[in-house]
C-alpha cells in the first residue's frame, strides 16, 4: 500500500505523539522480553529513528549538523569562560581588599575550548599567502564588507608574526546576501590578482571597508601599478563571478553561515577570534605533528651567531621584565627546567620542561608595533613657547605601543608626489580640537570625504591625526607632509574615540 506524501506528514507527527504519550505508556506496563532486547539494542547503537527495517543512527544525524552542534558548543564555553573570568575577577579583588590575605602568586586556567571537528577541504588552485609547505594551512571564508572579517586582519597578521614560516593562509570569498558590496569587491580583488598583488589590494579594501565603490577599485589599483585597461575590463564583466560562485557552493557543502569562518588544518572555528584563540588550535596542531610551539616565557631573540662546532653557536636572548640580553649556547639552561636545545639562523629552540618552544628572530613577546618604541611628545624645543601644558603624553604613548595594525597598504611614490605638490591646499582640511596633548590642541581632518588624496589613504573626516611616523601631529607641527616622503609611513589616528594604525609602504 501507498501512502501519499501529503497523508505522510499528516501521519507521521500523529505517530511521533503516539510514541511519547504518556497515556500509551500504561498500556505497555509489562513490555515483553522481544521489546526489552530491541529496545537495549536500539539504545547501544544510539538509534533515533526506524524507517520500516532501517535503522537510523544519531551518529548519522550528527554528521549532517557537526558545525551547528560546534556552534553550541563553543556558545557554551564562551559563557562559561565569561562567568569564569567574572569569579576570578571578584575573588582577587577580595582578596587585596583582605589585609591578611596576600593576592594571589599562580593562576591557572583549565578551562579549554571543546575540541573543534576536522572538515575535508578538497584541494584547491588559489593563491596562497605565504610558504606553500607551511605545516598549518589556514582556510579563511571572509566578506570584504564583514566588519568581523575586518577587524579580523590585525589578528592573523599576528598568527603571520609568530609562527612565521609555519602556516600560510588560503582566502575564500563568502559575501552575505545582505553584503550589496560583497560581490563586487571581491570579484575586483582577483582582477588583482592577475598582477600577483592579490594580498596588497585585500589588505588596501578592509583599510576602510565603508568605501566599497567602482572609483575606490580604480585608486587601490592605480596604487598597485596595474594595468588601468585590463583591470576596468575585468571588474565591469564580473570576470571572476564563476570562482566566486565556487566558493558560495563550496561554503554551501561544508555548512557554512556567517563569516568570518577559519579552518586550521581542516578544524572548524567560527566568528572572530583574537591571535590567541586561534592559536592555540594551531599549538594544538604543532604538538600533534610533533612540532615546536611558540614560547610563552617572557623572552625576546636578540641575534643569532651560527658556528662550527655547533656548540660554538650562540644567541642572545632579552629578558622582556628586565631587558637584560645575555648570551647562550647549546645546552645551556636559561631557566628552571629551561633549556637551549638548538640555535638556528632565524630562530632557537627551547626546551622546557619537556615542551619543544620556539622564538623567532626579532620577535619580542607582548610588542606587537616595534616601530613606535621612539615615539616623542611634541619636540622640546616648542615646549618653551607653551609654558601652559595639558597631561603629559607618555601614557598615550605607552599605550600605542601595543596598538596593532589596522589596516596595510602600498602607495605609488609618484602618486604622492604628484599630490604633495599641493600639500597647502591638502593642509586646509586639518583643523585644531578641542583635545590638547601637554597643551598643543591636536589637529581634525574635514571635508574629505570626496578627496581622493586622503580617501586613498584610508582616511575619513573627523579622524584625529595623533601621529606621523612617532612624531606628533598637532597645531604647532604638522610631520605629516615629510613623513609621506619616506619609504615607509606609520599614521596613528583617532577615530570615533578608538586610535588606528594605519602602515604605509611606497613604491617606485
């Protein structure tokens, strides 16, 4: 007998009803012995459901949904890792309001993210950014008019600083139907990607993804050198629309919703995560590959010398809580159950406790931005003509040190020249604000919303420019003008009450 499809959906919440009514249970007081081998049967495979003969397992359903499942999950550990962050907050406070008990010498957090599924994701011909025979191979599912995907730049250029060479990075466009923009950038950024300048033109559109337009795709790729005529061609016929099609069916198949989603040698997280969230799926990763991790003690490589024996090898290496450098060998034991196993020319190796840990040349912990460690307050000689100061500025200094980039670019050398010519008129959008650093008003740009000068640079009316190049930027002085000739720029602004970093490098 046949039943119609529709008499099936009639049915089949009647049958469901049926099976959990309490009232059916009663008729059913003494199940017999078939129904009690059938139902511990049925409870040892972990069965749901039973379509006549086939059993249907909850481990067959869990696969289809594993991601959502994460998903609640992970839910789960972020409100536990809040309310626990809010204990340990509470509890250390009353200790130090406690004049007999001492604050607290250790704290160790045990709690730990749920282990994240591994997805199969097939091999693919897209460009990738950075060694192509990284041990970890981050996969990035992002929207260019995401302010998740956004602001998660600054955070993998930090996985970039610190694993180095060890991972690389494969980008996927996943705009969201309500990203009207989505499509068209991202289709603009594999035109660039004809000229090997993919990853400088991606890093140029999230520098401001609010101006997401046909001209801003024509400035980024003027910046770039490229080709004006080959470019234009292949954003006005959506050249690459059959790639991003490939991508969304892609992101269909694995489950994916919103963005920003990264694979970590197939490990499924979701939203935007900080360097170390996503780290320590990556240590998780090192350490199942049998591979060194990053050092967490607080140690900076200095330098390397490489020798023959290798046991005349050397480093020197920073203590970041007394910035003292010693030097060490091999074997050498720089701290408790600390030792140096190896030195290599770019990074040593250390073993502690066990543990292989890596640092890498150049790299410090806890210092994100190496290039503000001059950073000066208004030069000495103005401060005689300002006998009036507001608070002095090292605070503010101190804090940009750990301000991480937000957004990277290149700049035609050329094109700034071209436009410095006109620095007078281009100075005539900066105006003094009410805000006073050691009693020099600092200085607003306005009126540049349809500059292509400065909407190239990233910038916005109403960003308070706080520096150019470590150097303060206020009514008194303006560096911003010399600091656009070097070969490398760094501006610190001030935007709706956050600062932002934006780095600069020009090119011939």
């Amino acid at each position: 007998m046949q039943i119609g499809l529709f008499s099936l959906r009639f049915l089949l919440p009647l049958f469901l009803i049926g099976c959990s009514d309490p009232e059916q249970a009663k008729l059913n007081d003494k199940p017999t012995a078939v129904h009690t081998e059938l139902g511990s049967k049925n409870q040892g495979l972990n069965i749901v459901a039973k379509l006549d003969n086939e059993l249907i397992s909850m481990t067959e359903i869990d696969a289809k949904i594993q991601l959502k499942l994460f998903d609640l999950e992970w839910h789960k550990y972020q409100l536990r890792k809040a309310a626990l962050d809010a204990t340990l907050t509470t509890k250390i406070e009353l200790r130090l309001s406690d004049t007999d008990v001492s604050a607290p010498s250790d704290i160790e957090i045990l709690l730990t993210p749920p282990s994240a599924p591994r997805v199969h994701l097939p091999q693919t011909d897209k460009a990738i950014k950075g060694s192509p025979d990284a041990e970890i191979k981050l996969s990035l599912f992002c929207s260019y008019q995401s302010s998740h995907c956004a602001r998660l730049q600054p955070e993998l250029r930090e996985l970039e600083a610190r694993y180095g060479q060890l991972v690389n990075l494969v980008f996927y466009d996943l705009p969201q139907t309500f990203h009207r923009y989505g499509q068209a950038a991202a289709n603009a950024n594999l035109c660039a990607m004809e000229s090997d300048s993919q990853w400088a033109y991606q890093a140029a559109l999230y520098s401001n993804i609010n101006q997401l337009n046909r001209e801003r795709y024509l400035i980024i790729a003027n910046q770039l050198g490229l080709d004006k005529s080959s470019f234009t061609h292949c954003i006005d016929l959506n050249q690459y629309q059959d790639k991003l099609d490939a991508d969304r069916e892609l992101a269909q198949r694995l489950g994916l919703g919103n963005v920003p989603v990264l694979f970590v040698n197939g490990l499924y997280t979701k939203g935007a995560n900080t360097a170390d969230g996503y780290g320590y799926y990556i240590n998780q990763e090192l350490i199942r590959l049998g591979l060194p991790i990053p050092s967490s003690l607080p140690l900076g490589l200095i330098s390397t010398s490489i020798n023959q024996p290798k046991q005349d090898s050397n480093a020197h290496l920073k203590d970041l809580n007394t910035q003292a450098v010693t030097e060490y060998k091999h074997g050498d034991t720089i701290a408790k159950q600390v030792t140096l196993a190896t030195i290599e020319p770019e990074r040593v190796l250390l073993n502690n406790n066990g543990q292989m840990e890596f640092l890498l040349l150049k790299q410090t912990q806890n210092q994100r931005v190496a290039s503000t460690d001059s950073m000066r307050s208004p030069s000495t000689e103005n401060k005689s003509n300002h006998p009036h100061r507001g608070a002095d500025s090292s605070a503010q200094a101190e804090r940009f040190k750990q301000l991480p980039t937000t957004a990277k670019m290149q700049l035609s050398k050329h094109w700034l020249s071209q436009h410095l010519q006109n620095k007078e008129k281009l100075a005539q959008h900066f105006h003094a604000t009410e805000h006073q650093i050691e009693g020099v008003h600092l200085l607003k740009l306005t009126e540049i919303d349809r500059s292509e000068f400065y909407k190239t640079l990233g910038l916005q009316s109403g960003d308070v420019v706080l520096q150019a190049n470590n150097q303060w930027v206020h009514e008194g002085a303006n560096p911003l003008w010399d600091a656009l000739a070097q070969e490398e720029i760094t501006l610190l602004v001030m935007r709706k009450g956050l600062p932002m970093r934006f780095d600069y490098k020009t090119k011939p």
